[in-house]
C-alpha cells in the first residue's frame, strides 16, 4: 500500500495528507505498515527520526484512542476526543535496542493548555506497543524545571496505561 513512498519528502507528504483526513479510514494495520515503511527509509542514527515520530505518535494516538488531531502547528494540545478534552502528544522510540529506555526522557512540554498527555511508545520499527495518558496537573508538577521534560518511568508512575488495554 505504501510502496511508492521512498523519499522524506514522500513521508512528509502522506502524513500530512493522513493529518488533514484526521485519520478517518486509517487502520491500526495500515498505520503499523506506513511505520515499517518509514523506519526502512529514515536511520535511527543522528536524530533523523525525530520530527517524523513525533508526527507518528500523534497518528497512533488518533487511531489508538479515537482522536481528532488539530492543524498542524496548533499550540498547547495536539487533539481532541468527542467530549472536547485536549490532550497533547508526546511520543519516542528508542535510538538503541528494541523498545524505549524506561529511563529516557519524555519530550519537553512548552505549554499546559492541555488537559491530558498522552505518552505513545514506539519500538525500533516505529510499531507502537504502549500509550500512557497523565492529567495536566500531574505533568505539570512532575516535569524538571530546567528541562520541561521528566524520566518516561516518571510518567508511568503518575499515569495509566491506555494500550494495550490492561487485562
């Protein structure tokens, strides 16, 4: 489905194209293939991922949890569910290894116009294999003041996991 993308510039534009549907007809299985896509054509090294998985974790969000994303370039809160609570996507995949060090930081949070974040976790496939969502409050009053940012473990402590759903 996805054979025709081969470029960043090819990336770029169908997530942009996914972003402006708002996901509708977006698959958990069609997203996973899109991923495998990208992280067959972006390295792990250097940072090059970076910008693309946030945009990522944002779609796996949207299809995960039955989000509508906002235009890009909205500030404080990245989507919206049906009952109108923001929340703001955060997202990250591991540059070493399989999964995410625990130990890692999340991104940093410039604004708290959100009433939750939602922490997606990516393996080195950009396959998603968590979501933790935390109220704002608690965000807030966890992050590194320096930083803007807290341990991942952190945000597991003080939050909840969302997927895959506890049994």
């Amino acid at each position: 489905m996805f054979e025709l993308i081969v470029t960043p510039n090819d990336i770029e534009k169908e997530m942009t194209k996914l972003r402006n549907k708002h996901c509708a007809g977006l698959s958990a299985i069609n997203l996973g293939e899109f991923s495998k896509r990208i992280a067959s054509i972006i390295p792990r090294e250097g940072g090059m991922r970076r910008g693309i998985v946030n945009r990522l974790g944002e779609l796996w969000a949207c299809v995960r949890l039955g989000l509508q994303l906002m235009p890009e370039g909205n500030k404080g809160y990245d989507a919206v569910d049906a009952q109108g609570k923001r929340y703001q996507v955060k997202s990250r995949h591991p540059e070493k290894g399989e999964r995410v060090n625990l130990k890692g930081t999340t991104p940093h949070f410039t604004s708290f116009e959100f009433d939750e974040a939602i922490l997606v976790l990516m393996d080195k496939n950009l396959q998603n294999y968590e979501i933790w969502l935390a109220d704002s409050d608690s965000v807030q009053g966890n992050i590194r003041p320096q930083r803007k940012d807290m341990q991942i473990l952190r945000f597991q402590q003080i939050g909840r996991r969302v997927y895959p759903p506890l049994s």
